[in-house]
C-alpha cells in the first residue's frame, strides 16, 4: 500500500516548506511533521497496539501519524473518560505503551503502561530522513476506537488502513477537497470526526488544518477571515454560530467566506440551517457516519445542500434500506422507512474480543447493520429519521422517526432546544414525548400550542403527547443527545 500521506516523503523543494499543522501558536510544516513522526515510528515500531492519549494538542497529531508510519494501531483515548471505563478499554486493547504530551497527568488507569513523551519540536527531532512507500497491509488494523452501545462496556472497533485511506479519498472526490484547502476546527481527537477526518484528512490531501483548541465562534471568525476554506463542527457548534451570528460580524464575513461547511455526528436542525444561510449566503453540509463505517454518505460539494439530509453515498459505498423482515425497501418516496445497511471498503473488521458482537451486526452478504432508520427522496438524497432503538416511534399503526417532529419543534420560537422520545401507551402502542428547553424559561409554550405547531407542519399523527420541559437536554462529548438519560428520566418520574 501506498503512503497514507505522500506529502510527507516529499524531499526538500517538493513542498516539505507547506504548513501541515497548526494549534494555536504552535506548528508544523510537512518537513517538521516527517521528522517527528519519523523519530516517533522508530522508536514504537513492533509495539502492537499503542494508547494515545488525545488531547487536543499538536502531540496527539503527531502520535496518530507516528503510529500510521509505524504500522502500529493506536487507540485514541478520551481524557474525559472515568476510570472504569478506561480500566475497561486498558483491559480490552492490551496496548504495550500510552503516547501522550510532556507534562500531561495520566490517570491511574494508565499507570501500569510504559510511557512515551510525544516530541513535537522538530529542532529537537532533527531532520527529516526520506520516506519509502508504505509497505504495511492495507487490511492491517490502523487505529481501535471505542464506540458505546446501548447496553454493556464500549466496543472496540477495529478500523484497517484500507478504511482511512477509501473515506478520505472518497471525500476528496464528494468534497473536492485539495492540496490548497485550509481546515479549521474545534472537534476533539479521541473519535474519527476529529481525528481521522479533521486531523488526517488534510494531511492525506497535501493540504493544513488549524485546530482551535477549543472552539470558540471567535476562533473560527478570524481563522475563516484569515484564509482557512473549510469548517468541519457538530450541531452543537453550529447552533452556537447561528445565536452568535446577529452580534458578531466577523463571524458571518468569515462563513461567507468559507468554500464549505460541514456538520456531522448529528443531524443540524434546520431551523439551524435556515439562520445561517439567512446571516451569510452560505449552506452548510451534512454527511452521515459511524465509528464502524467511517463515512457512508455526503452532500456533494457540487450538489443541493439540502437542509434535513444527508445527501447520498459516497464512491465505493453500497448503501440499502430494509424493512424489518430483513427485505430491501426499493422505495424513493421520501416516507417509507427502513434500517440503513452498507458495505464497503470503509467498514471496520470486527469488533476486538467480540467475535458475537460482530458476527451479530453483519446481515447476509457482508451488510453492516447501522441502526439507523432513514427514507430515501425520490433523487436518491438520504434523510435520517433516527435510531432504530431510540428514534423509531411505532405509534397508532405508524413508523414516526423522531428526527423530523424535533426539527419541527425547534422552529417554533419558543423552543431552544427540543428531543423526542417514545413511551409505552395502552392505546397507541407509544406516544410521542417531547422534551423541550424553552428559549423563556418563565414563559414556556404550551403543549397543546406545541402539538399544532407539528401537526400542521407535519401530520396530525406526528404531534406530540405529552410535552416535558427542561433546563438542558444531556448530551455527550460530541453533542449528541443522550436519549438513554431521558428514558430512565421518564422511568423515574
């Protein structure tokens, strides 16, 4: 196999002087970059797995390509994580050592590992040596990310070589994302919309990402003003633009100014959609993946940004719906319901440990079980309605996904943020719960205002039953509502 990265054995004059990476003040050039990648892979090669502790540093960069150099996989870990859960994904991956920054404290459960100081000055790396091409398996493991289920500890998903290099050549293709592209974000590294797509994409198309530490809307203003091109964020950073938009003119200047906007790891509302495009003349995009698939689907750069979608599959990804007795829904309708399955070059190889867990989320034929319930336009565009255990609402004989009923709640304008749910009902087999942040909390709407909202942009059936309200929905590190909390809410009340 190929190097992932060929801008990095580029010799003196073939572009080593590019700038790669950038947090903060700190940087690399793609010259700096191969020398303290290159020093790193020497000293890890043969180590087996590795832990990385992922900050959102420029170490964590550099130990994630050093382990890519050195054909070992690397497990990224969240520094947010509790004890037992990293105990649990310690115990499970066996690394032989953990990468992190100088100066990081390491939690106990690392204790028992060997650890390495990422170097990242490459004056103290010295210079590049001249790269080959990659000679390791395209089907060796690159990296075992850990994913949580619905039930039980996290999972291991073993994401090959082959996985990163099919996703981010396909993006190059849906994106048209190039050497001259500049990526800003604010994502963390410990997952693949941060790390894989945010951190390796940019590297993997000879291009440089500015990672924001942290975000902030006035980091992405001026990074957008200063001549980055693309903005990777979740919902939850859009919809901090959009509020911010009205009181921040740089911030729009800068949007306008961006050659894409995408969103991801969540579905963005529409209403969050509508405001940007309203303050600055741009769209953002949507994508669709998962730990397991890397990258399934894109809005086009060359194509409708579609607000609600997901836009359609990417080169070399199959991509089915199926009903419940496991048969394809051929339908392009824009309301008939299935499970999104996909196979391709993209998929992980198993889950480590779990051979069960595996063989469980394949149906016949290598199709991977998403979970996601999605309906497909009549111009092939994929419009996810939700999760098959949380999102798919069976209710008066109708499949409701949850999706499109909180999009529609969240453009009435006493709604900040809004999540449905479904709760057993003696009469309707489930009824549809909504669970709102009022934008004022001392005067919330009411739930019967509420329910026509829906009703009248939606279907009668599709109208909520009982409205609950909230100061804040919980949500995980990547901003995803943890609908689990409001079930075990709703058992409690």
């Amino acid at each position: 196999m190929s190097s992932l990265f060929p801008a990095m054995t580029a010799g003196p004059g073939g572009g080593a002087d590019r700038p790669a990476l950038r947090f903060g003040d700190r940087a690399l050039t793609y010259g700096e970059l191969a020398a303290v990648t290159g020093s790193l892979a020497e000293r890890i090669r043969g180590a087996g797995r590795v832990a990385l502790w992922a900050t959102p540093t420029l170490e964590t960069a550099v130990g994630a390509v050093a382990a890519l150099e050195a054909g070992v996989a690397a497990v990224p870990l969240n520094p947010k994580s509790g004890e037992k859960e990293l105990a649990h994904i310690v115990a499970d991956s066996a690394p032989s050592l953990v990468l992190a920054a100088p100066g990081e404290e390491l939690p106990p459960a690392l204790g028992a590992l060997t650890r390495i100081d990422v170097e990242a000055d490459a004056r103290a790396a010295g210079a590049a040596t001249p790269r080959s091409a990659d000679d390791t398996d395209d089907a060796a493991p690159a990296f075992v990310v850990y994913t949580s289920g619905t039930t039980g500890p996290p999972k291991g998903a073993v994401l090959p070589r082959r996985a990163v290099a099919a996703t981010l050549d396909a993006l190059e293709d849906a994106w048209q994302w190039t050497g001259d592209d500049v990526l800003v974000h604010g994502l963390p590294l410990f997952h693949v919309h941060g790390l894989i797509l945010g951190i390796l994409g940019p590297l993997r198309r000879g291009g440089s990402v500015r990672h924001l530490g942290r975000f902030s809307t006035e980091g992405v203003a001026r990074e957008l003003n200063s001549g980055a091109t693309m903005l990777f964020g979740v919902p939850t950073m859009y919809h901090r633009i959009a509020e911010a938009l009205p009181e921040e003119p740089e911030l729009a200047k800068g949007l306008a100014k961006a050659r894409l906007l995408v969103s991801g790891s969540a579905a963005l509302p529409v209403h969050d959609h509508e405001r940007i495009a309203a303050a600055t003349g741009s769209r953002v995009i949507e994508r669709y993946g998962m730990t397991e698939t890397l990258m399934n689907t894109s809005v086009r750069a060359d194509g409708e940004p579609r607000a609600g979608t997901v836009g359609v599959p990417l080169p070399g990804v199959e991509l089915r719906l199926v009903d419940e007795a496991g048969a394809a829904v051929e339908a392009y309708d824009g309301e008939t319901v299935g499970e999104i399955q996909v196979r391709g070059p993209n998929l992980f190889t198993e889950y480590l440990n779990r051979p069960d867990a595996t063989a469980a989320a394949f149906a016949e034929g290598g199709w991977f079980r998403t979970g996601d319930m999605a309906v497909r336009e009549p111009d092939g565009y994929v419009r996810i309605v939700g999760r098959k255990a949380t999102d798919l609402i069976k209710s008066g004989g109708y499949k409701i996904g949850a999706g499109e009923i909180e999009n529609a709640l969240l453009e009435h304008p006493g709604v900040r943020e809004a999540a449905v749910t479904g709760e057993p009902d003696d009469d309707l087999g489930e009824r549809i719960v909504a669970w709102i942040v009022p934008a004022t909390p001392e005067a919330p709407p009411s739930a019967d205002e509420l329910a026509d909202h829906v009703a009248r942009r939606l279907a009668p059936h599709k109208r909520p039953r009982a409205v609950r309200y909230l100061g804040a929905l919980p949500r995980n590190d990547m901003g995803k509502i943890v609908k689990r909390a409001l079930h075990e809410q709703a058992l409690h009340d």
